[in-house]
C-alpha cells in the first residue's frame, strides 16, 4: 500500500475517479441551473444558484484532495487533467439538464421574465444610460425575439460552449489547491 501512494496515479484511474467526481460536481451545476431558474419567478433565491455554481470548486478541491490522501499523489499535471475531466463531466451533465429544460420545461418563462424586467421603467433608464442614443426597446424585442426562436438543441450547443469555458478556468484553480506539492520538489 506504501507502494502505492508513491506512484502517481495511472491515467486510467485518474479517468475513472474524474468522472466519478464529475457527476457530483455536475449535479451541484445542475442544482445551481434549477435554483437560478427558479429565481427567475422567486428572485429571494436568486444568489443561491451563483453560491452553488461557486461551491463547485471547493466541493472538486475537496474531493481531489481525498483522490491524493487515499489513492496516489497528483503532480500538477495529472491534478489539471484530473479537474479538466471532472469539470468537463460536469459541463456535459449540466448541458444535458438545460437542453431538457428549455425543451420541456421552460415553455417560454425565460423570456417572459426578461420582457417584465424590461419594461420596469428603472430598467429602461439604465439601459438608456447604458447606450445613449439607442432605441432600446426596438434592440431589447430583438434580442428576446431571437431568444424565443432559437431551437433548444442551438442553446443547448451555446450553453456547452460556456460550460466548457467554466470548467477550464475551475480545473485551473481547482488544480492549483489540490496538487501534491511534495512531488513539485523533487
């Protein structure tokens, strides 16, 4: 067992243990998506889903961490690879749950919600302040109407492209707090 912990871990279970760890860290996405949608018809939740979302990479070094104790050291290299593939799982996982979600679920509430937003005269006077000189109201229709008619599979696809965004930076970071730095000295 001393053996063990000496080695780093192989590539195949650092793959097995990522994605492992990215289904827990893709249902803590998938919970902050619920929540933020949820905010949408009750905003008193709305900083809950961005706190979970952020929670993510605390819950991935924590997790690693526990990979590195009980399993093999991680060199910074095989720790970023680790939490690229679990952010990664992550993303997938939490596309998945919007695809379904404006799919079958929303049915239009996103863009009902940002059209009553919109027409709060506070908002107007921001957004006017924002583009001087702008007809707001025509480029705001625009952009809701384009919103309502795109397929769900073309947000699903934009969505991935943000979540995959989101999971490099996190791996980055998630890396850095969980590498083994006994092995950085040798």
């Amino acid at each position: 067992m001393g053996d063990n912990k000496q080695k780093s871990g192989s590539s195949q279970q650092i793959r097995a243990y990522a994605a492992q760890y990215g289904l827990w860290v893709g249902l803590c996405w998938v919970a902050s998506f619920a929540l933020t949608m949820y905010a949408l018809s009750h905003p008193s939740v709305g900083s809950f889903g961005m706190i979970l979302g952020l929670c993510s990479v605390p819950l991935g070094v924590w997790l690693m961490r526990g990979f590195r104790q009980t399993v093999a050291p991680l060199p910074l290299r095989q720790a970023w690879y680790m939490a690229w593939l679990m952010f990664l799982g992550a993303a997938l996982i939490c596309t998945a749950a919007q695809y379904v979600y404006f799919a079958y679920i929303d049915g239009g509430q996103l863009v009902r919600s940002y059209s009553e937003l919109l027409e709060m005269p506070e908002m107007h006077d921001i957004l006017q302040q924002m583009m001087p000189g702008k007809d707001i109201e025509a480029m705001m229709n625009e952009a809701l109407n384009t919103f309502s008619s795109t397929p769900p599979s073309q947000l699903a696809l934009q969505f991935l492209f943000w979540n995959v965004l989101i999971a490099t930076l996190f791996a980055f970071a998630t890396a850095l707090f969980s590498f083994s730095r006994d092995l950085a000295k040798r």
